[in-house]
C-alpha cells in the first residue's frame, strides 16, 4: 500500500496542501495523512501516518522538507520506517530521480543526502563559533539578551502587589522560572545590603 503525507506551514497555505494531495493521489497513494502545522510543532498526522503503515507498505511524501525538519528528523523517521519494514518515497529531489528507500540506490542517495547534511550543519557550527570568538576578540559580542532579567523592575513590582509568581509569567510571557530567579537575586541581594 502507498500512503501519502502531505503537510504545509501554516493555514494561509491551502493551494500548497491541495497540490501536494493532488501528486501524491498521481502518484498512486492508496490513503494520505494531510495537516496544516510547522514542522516544529506536534506533527499529529504525521505521527498517524507513522503509525498506520505496515510492513511491505511505503510512505510517500511530494518533497523531502514536507516531512522532515532536519537531516536528524529525516533519519529517525526513516529508522521507524525500516524497524516496520515500511520503505519511503519522495517524489521530487532537486532535480534528480524520485527517492525510494526500497531500493538499494534510494538507500544510497538517502546516506549521501543524511552525510552532506551532517557535514553542512557541521560546518555552520564551526562558521558560528568563529563568528563569535571574533566579535568576542573585537568587543562587539553582546551574547544573548536576558528577557526576564530586563523586566526585573516589573517582575518586583507585580510581586509586591501580590501577584502569584505564575501569573506574573503568564502575564509578562516569560518562563515561571526566571521569575523566581529574578525574585530570588533580590532577596539575596536584601539579604547581603542587611548583613
């Protein structure tokens, strides 16, 4: 059986998801899983599609980034494939043959593709550190802005109208931890300007 899965980025994207289902009925898919998500988020049809094929099956999808967010993603949705003996096809390649992981070339292109993505996110790192060290080197590294630490005065003041740690999260957008953070170096610094 081929099952589809088809996915765009947001809502706004309809005629993208309609044309992805379109190829994907083309391409002979017996069933399709479609969602409209990023594909940071909970991928809940892609997770159904995981789950519905079975050995001997293939999943389809029409390219390889409507299915994966990264070469680590792609790779772990490819071993939960093999470890249900399900194959994975992909129509559209840069330019090149569909992907089919069912044959020994499709597996071959999936570890060359899997190593040059390794090796670019590799070589971006090393790029990012150096970039770092060098503006560290010429002074104009200012690292990452603390969110929380810029609202302390808010923070504090929200605290002493008797607001719960929570809700002065909640309402500042910012993670209930760094709200006790925040709230804990001023009770040191008190206790430190008392001792």
């Amino acid at each position: 059986m081929l099952v589809g899965y088809a996915r765009t980025s947001s809502l706004a994207q309809v005629a993208g998801l309609e044309a992805q289902e379109r190829e994907l009925w083309a391409a002979g898919c017996d069933k399709i899983f479609a969602e409209q998500v990023s594909s940071v988020a909970q991928r809940s049809q892609l997770e159904a599609a995981l789950d519905y094929v079975r050995e001997g099956d293939s999943l389809c999808v029409t390219k390889l980034d409507r299915l994966a967010r990264s070469v680590g993603d792609l790779l772990e949705i490819v071993a939960r494939l093999e470890g249900k003996k399900v194959s994975l096809r992909i129509l559209a390649m840069s330019g090149t043959q569909p992907l089919d992981t069912g044959t020994a070339t499709g597996r071959l292109m999936l570890a060359v593709i899997g190593a040059v993505g390794q090796a670019e996110r590799e070589a971006m790192l090393e790029r990012q550190r150096d970039g770092i060290a060098k503006a560290k080197r010429e002074g104009r590294y200012k690292g990452r802005v603390a969110t929380a630490r810029r609202q302390a005065d808010e923070i504090l003041r929200l605290k002493q109208a008797g607001v719960r740690p929570s809700e002065i999260a909640n309402k500042l957008g910012i993670g209930r931890a760094s709200v006790y953070r925040v709230l804990g170096e001023q009770s040191a610094s008190e206790r430190q300007e008392a001792a």
